[in-house]
C-alpha cells in the first residue's frame, strides 16, 4: 500500500504540474505554427510582433522547466511559488499585449486558420495564469480521500492502482494514427504536426471513445496519454492487447509523468515506446518513424513465415503422395534408414492386356491422359480398400495389402482391392475397345523400404514379391490368379476356385487358384 501511495503522489504532482507545463508548451506550439503559417501565406508585416511572441513562448518555458528543476514539492506545495507567478508575468504580458495588437492591426489579411491559432494562445495564456492564481496544492494525499482537486487526485490514484496491479502472466513511412488525449491542446496539435508530416490522424478525448473508434477504422498506431480521466492509458494499453482484433495495433505511450516504474509498467504491458511532455517534434518523428519500422519488418516476417508454411504444406503434402504416411512420420522423427522386415503380406499386381499394342496406335498425349485417369481411379482404390500403392512400372500397376502397419486381414483386403480393380476397368471405355487387366496375387513375408536419396521410392523385395509377379504373367484377362499361400490365407470363403497346378518359370511346378 505504501508502494502504490508513492506511486500516486508522484502522479498526483504530475497531473497538477502538468495544468502549468502543457498551457506554456500549447502556448510556444502554436506560436511556431502561426509563424510558419505566415511564412508560407503572409501578412509578412506581421511577422516583427510573432517573433517577439515567438520569443516570449521561449522565455516562458525557460522560466518553468528552470523553476521546475530547482524545486522541490513540499508539504504545502511549491515553496517558490509566489516567486514564479511573479517572474512569468513579463513573458506572459508580452505573449498576451502583441498576440492581441497582431489580430487587431491584421484581422483583414491573417488566415481564419491563423487567427484562430492566434486566439488559443491568447486562451491559452489565460488559462496559465488562471492555473497560477488558483495555487497548485500538491500535498501529500490518500488514495482514499478527496483533495481540492478531486479530478486529479482520482486520475492519480487510478494510475497508482493500474501500476500496482502488475498482471500474472528505416524508411518514413506516412500511417493512418490515433491521438488519445484528454488535453484539446495537446490533441489538436499532435494531429496538426503528424498531418504535416503526411500522416492521416483521427483523434479522441479519452480511452473509451478510443476504444469505440478502434472497433470501427483501421490503425497503424496509436499515441495514448498515459494520465487520463475515465480510463488511463495503461488500462487503454492492457485492454487492446488483450483483444484479438486490436493487439496488433503498435502503441506509444505519451506523459508527463517523469517515473520510471511507470515507464516499465507501460513496456511490460505491449507499448512500442513511451514519450515525456512536453514532446519534442523531432523526437517524435523519430519514434513514430522507428514504430512503423519496425511494424513493416514484423509485418514482413509474418508473410515470409506465412510464405514458409504454406511451402512446407506443399511439401509435406508432396511426400504423402509419394510415401506413405507412416513412413513420412518416421522421416519426420529423424530416421535416416527406412527398412522392415514383414512377416506377413500379400503382394497385387496387376496389368493392362495388350495396352503395348494400344500405345502403338494412339497419339501420346491420348495413352498418357487414359493410362493416368485409369491409374488415379486405382488409386482411390487403394485409399478406400486400406491398401498401399508401392508403383506403377509402365502399364502394370503394384500395390501390397499388410505394410507398412500390419493387418490380420491383408489377403482378404487384397482380392477385395482387386475385385474392385476389375470392376473399374469394366467402365473404361474409350477410342478403342475397352482395355482388360490380368491380375496376380501372392502372400508371404517381405522386406520393404525407403530406397534412394533422388527420386526416392518405398518398395518391397523378397521372394513373395516375384512369385505374385508369376501369377499375375500367368493369369487370365479380367480374372484373379493367387498362389497357394494366398489361398490358405482367404480360409473357406472361395473354397469354389478353380484350382490349377502350373509349370512356372523360374519356380516349378506350383498351384494356382482362380478366383470366380
């Protein structure tokens, strides 16, 4: 508690320091403006009486940044006080007695911009001196009391509480910002300075008409007052990073409260900078120019992160149309070498009867389109009936039921897979008679694995893999040869095959069974 007392004095005494410091500053702001106004359209005349003005502004600030530094806040306020009031009413006079004579000599020539800028010095010159002769009470307070000025001391305390709640867990560019200040003078100038910088501005009085106009424009950046009435910059700060739409929203954090925690509490809570009043224009340009910066680079790496996802998507969906998903896994996971031993399988390949001299006699481009529309249908197949595609080797295509993840049915699969095939080819009609394929089946244990570093390709080997080879060179147009061991493993369900005891080459004397 004592923590958060501190805190809010110390920001209680900015508030109050801040009613003198912001009037003289406005006060030197405009006056720079109506000079460089005048410069561009005229009266020249007038410009001898605006650089006294001019001059007056600068003498003023002097005056108070000087006091400022040298005193210090006491009991019963600033003990200098009386002092001060006294040594700011030359400048002040001068400031006052030539704006005033500059609109009566050139109310006929001077700008209504102008002269309007003329008029809030004159007001804010005034309200100065108001402030000055009303005393500024900076006593120490409680957070739970009322002071006299019971507006500050509820700003200053909801600050203190803000900081204390500590929650768990370069090229110029031209930006559309948001200036988010109680103060008219303090907005009004910062959208008239960022406009001649070419930046597009909209400003708003406090954190919750900000927070209104937020959900409705787009931003590039937001200035935000830290001390503000219904909702101080910080709590402004917490509640736009926390909301989906409006955390990428880059925040500079403006006061003129010179206290470090304050500072780290802002940077902790997602602003891109914090800036002390009285702000010096060169200083923000720089800021305002590093934040768009730095937002342009994010904004890059977001796309070229973005640019890398969608690649590697590309590329990981590549290599599951080429391997198979489980063994793509095991790439992932660092597996260098890719070989299984299976100990049960069953091996289908099947071929196109006499698509050799139906290739000699059609265009290429017409038996590449047939033989891949014919090949992608097969590969549903495969897909629907669980079966892995290992390749096609010019007409023939070869596929394996039990590998890589072992099945207890993978015979049956296989002869429904190839069933399915038949059936496929039935349909293929094309420019000549409709083509038919001969399909051969074995089982038995293989090796299969991930072979090459260019081109690479997921096969099997072993002597299953050459047997089904045999069933399918030996088999019939549009029926189903399986070896013996395929046979057993159907069990009982084509017990009506036609059986055949073959002379195969390379193997002997082998039975076969076509399946009806």
């Amino acid at each position: 508690m004592a923590q958060s007392l501190d805190i809010g004095h110390r920001a209680y005494v900015a508030r109050i320091v801040q009613k003198i410091v912001d009037p003289a500053q406005a006060i030197l702001s405009y006056q720079e403006l109506v000079i460089e106004e005048v410069r561009e359209a005229g009266p020249t005349d007038a410009l001898p009486d605006l650089e006294r003005v001019l001059c007056a502004a600068r003498d003023l600030n002097a005056l108070i940044r000087r006091f400022l530094d040298e005193e210090v806040p006491g009991a019963n306020g600033f003990t200098g006080h009386a002092l001060l009031r006294h040594d700011l009413r030359t400048p002040m006079n001068a400031i006052l007695g030539y704006s005033e004579m500059i609109i009566e000599d050139f109310a006929d020539t001077l700008s209504p911009r102008t002269t309007g800028d003329i008029s809030r010095i004159i007001h804010e010159s005034r309200n100065l001196l108001q402030q000055m002769d009303a005393g500024t009470d900076i006593s120490p307070f409680d957070l739970g009391e009322k002071s006299e000025n019971g507006l500050d001391a509820t700003i200053a305390a909801n600050l203190a509480r803000t900081i204390a709640a500590r929650p768990s867990g370069l090229i110029e560019e031209t930006a559309r910002i948001l200036v988010v200040d109680d103060s008219a003078s303090n907005r009004d100038l910062l959208a008239r300075r960022l406009g001649r910088e070419g930046h597009a501005v909209v400003v708003a009085s406090s954190g919750k008409e900000a927070l209104r106009i937020l959900r409705t424009q787009e931003f590039d950046l937001a200035l935000a007052d830290v001390l503000m009435p219904d909702m101080n910059g910080i709590e402004l700060l917490g509640r736009l990073k926390s909301d989906a739409h409006l955390r990428e929203i880059r925040v500079i954090m403006i006061s003129g409260l010179k206290d470090d925690e304050a500072v780290i509490r802002c940077i902790e809570a997602g602003a891109e900078d914090y800036l002390q009043k009285p702000i010096d224009p060169i200083l923000l340009r720089a800021r305002i120019t590093a934040c768009l910066e730095r937002s342009r680079w994010r904004d890059r790496e977001k796309r070229y992160l973005a640019q890398i996802e969608f690649e590697k998507d590309r590329a990981d969906a590549l290599l599951h149309a080429i391997l198979p998903r489980q063994v793509v896994n095991r790439l992932a996971n660092g597996e260098e070498v890719i070989a299984d031993r299976i100990d049960m399988a069953t091996i289908v390949f099947a071929d196109i009867v006499n698509f050799t001299g139906f290739a000699a006699r059609t265009p290429a481009a017409a038996v590449v389109q047939r033989l891949g529309d014919l090949f992608s249908r097969f590969d549903e197949l495969a897909d629907q009936y669980g079966v892995e595609k290992i390749k096609t080797i010019g007409d023939a295509y070869m596929a394996a039921a039990g590998l890589p993840d072992p099945r207890p049915d993978h015979a049956l699969a296989a002869v429904a897979f190839s069933k399915a095939l038949l059936a496929e080819m039935a349909k293929d009609i094309g420019p000549e008679p409709p083509l038919s394929l001969r399909i051969g089946i074995n089982t038995g244990p293989v090796i299969a694995g991930l072979i090459g570093r260019k081109r690479f390709v997921y096969d099997v080997w072993g002597h299953t893999v050459n047997v089904a080879s045999r069933m399918e060179s030996y088999g019939i147009p549009g029926r189903i040869k399986v070896s013996q061991s395929t046979f057993e493993a159907l069990g009982a369900r084509f017990a009506d095959a036609q059986q055949e005891v073959m002379q195969i080459r390379g193997i002997g004397k082998y039975t076969t069974y076509v399946l009806s």
